[in-house]
C-alpha cells in the first residue's frame, strides 16, 4: 500500500491489508515470545510463553494458507500498533527490578498483544463471511480461539498466583 | 519512570506506573476521537464516538480521582502502545477511498483501541484489589465497563450494518 495513494477501495482490498498486517504482527511475536519466556520467573508462566510460541508460528502457516486460498499475495505490512504494544512491554519490562513483580507485568503485557490479535482476528472472520469466504472464516476462526484462551490462561496464572506473589 | 534505572521495584510501583499509561492513552484518546467522528459517514458511527469522547473526558477524571485516592502523583507516561494503534489507524484510514470501507476500518481501529483499554483496566482493577485498594478498584471497575459496552456496540453496529454497506 503506498502513501497518500489511498490503494483501499473495497472490502476485499481492507481484508487483505488486514491480512497483511497481522501476519506482520504473528511474526513479531514469534520474535517476542522467546524474550518474554527468557524474562519469566515463574516456571508455568515460561512455558506458557513457549507453548503460545508454538501456537503463534502455527498462526503463522494458517496466515500463508488464508493468503493462498484466497489468491492473494503472501506479503506483510508494517503494523505500528504491535511495534508499540512490543516496545512498551519492553520497556516496562526493563524498569521492573522485582523478578514477581515482572511476571505480573509480563503477563499484563502479553494480554494487551493478545487482545490486539482478538480485535484483528475477529474483524477478518468478519469481513470474510461478508465476502462470501467461510473457508478462510473458518481457518481464522482456529486461531481466534487460541488467541481468547491463550488470554483467559493468563488471566487465570494472574489471578490464582502471580498476582498474590508479587503483592506480597 | 527513568530509563536503566529500575524504577519498579514493587506491586505499587507497578499499579501507578500503569495508571500513568493509561492517563496517557485517554488522553491521547480524546484527541483521536473527534478526528475519527469526523470521518465516520454513518450517522451513528459518528455519533457513537462523539458519545464515547464524552465518556473518555470522564475516564481522565476518574483517573484523577483514583491518582489522589492513592496518594499518587497526577501524571502521564508515554505510551507507546495506544501512540501505534492510533498511527495505524490514521495511516490505514488515510488509505481508504470508498465512505462505506472506511467506516469499517474506522470500527476495526476503535476496537483495537477498546481493547487495549480493557487489558490494561483489567490489570488495574486485579493489582488494586491485591493491594487492598478496593475503593480504587470500584472506580476503574465503571471505566472498564463502558469500555466493554463501547467495544459491544461497535460490534453489533459493524455485524448489523457497516459491514455490509461496505462489501457491497
């Protein structure tokens, strides 16, 4: 998409710069995901990190597949809201001296790159059934679900013990 | 917070850092919305977030309020994150030739801005209850739930409506 050309002039051209976005973003995130683990204390919260990792490049292979199936390009497009959602976990991250207080922030963190994902997600499988495509729907919606569980796990890891600890 | 000096060393210090981050959001937020009602061509998109403006001026309060409830400095941090979602969205609507596409992507963009409020609401109303803060809990628990009611609505106006217009 080139500057000031305005290249988005149907549904189907937003789709597909969605698409293009978020495969930018799941790519990010596999480059993230290890740092995070690396920096987690707690040992479920470490392989949760490492067990998303898995799921992520996996998001990765139905993203290439979505592509193909619908005729389009395998291409990413810079996405700026991931690149700040990972340098502001970086960042918080680095300012944490306490090793519990850094997992809660660590999983503050992942929540909010995993809510990015939700929206997107949700948005795509949307605008594919309106453009007639429940097949790619229907692979999107695979990784959606995922995604929200990926969340509710650690909201669940937040509450039941990292929370507790790093309060205390 | 500086940079390299591990400013946070306890759950506290954490509460307040993420207050300061979402001080910033909102009132970035208050900035973008008047910017994306005036591009909205569907009347009750635009209408929606003028409405939500209005809720977000009083989301900054309530910040405020829970600031001093805590004892703690009224103050803003940059946040990287809510500075990416709402670049992207600028550069994503800047890129849309067709009104009815554009209202969709406008959608897509809110959300991703709702969502990152609702994780990060989530963890303060979490980290304050931890911290025995239920008063400052109850406060963020009102800003959390508009945010959700919001992210509904643009749901079922996108489901309803918006995404059809724009696929046909």
């Amino acid at each position: 998409m080139g500057l000031f050309t305005k290249d988005i002039k149907t549904m189907n051209d937003l789709f597909v710069h969605q698409l293009q976005d978020i495969y930018y973003a799941e790519q990010q995130l596999t480059k993230a995901l290890p740092k995070m683990a690396d920096k987690a204390t707690d040992p479920q919260l470490k392989q949760g990190f490492l067990t998303h990792l898995e799921e992520t490049r996996q998001h990765v292979k139905r993203l290439e597949e979505v592509f193909k199936m619908h005729g389009a390009q395998v291409k990413a497009v810079d996405c700026p809201a991931i690149d700040g959602i990972i340098e502001e976990a970086d960042e918080t991250a680095g300012e944490v001296a306490d090793k519990a207080v850094l997992d809660a922030a660590l999983i503050n963190a992942a929540q909010a790159a995993e809510h990015y994902e939700i929206v997107r997600y949700g948005s795509l499988i949307a605008w594919a059934k309106q453009l007639g495509r429940t097949d790619c729907a229907n692979v999107l919606a695979k990784t959606l679900e995922e995604e929200k569980a990926t969340d509710k796990k650690l909201t669940a890891l937040a509450e039941s013990k990292v929370n507790l600890r790093a309060a205390s």
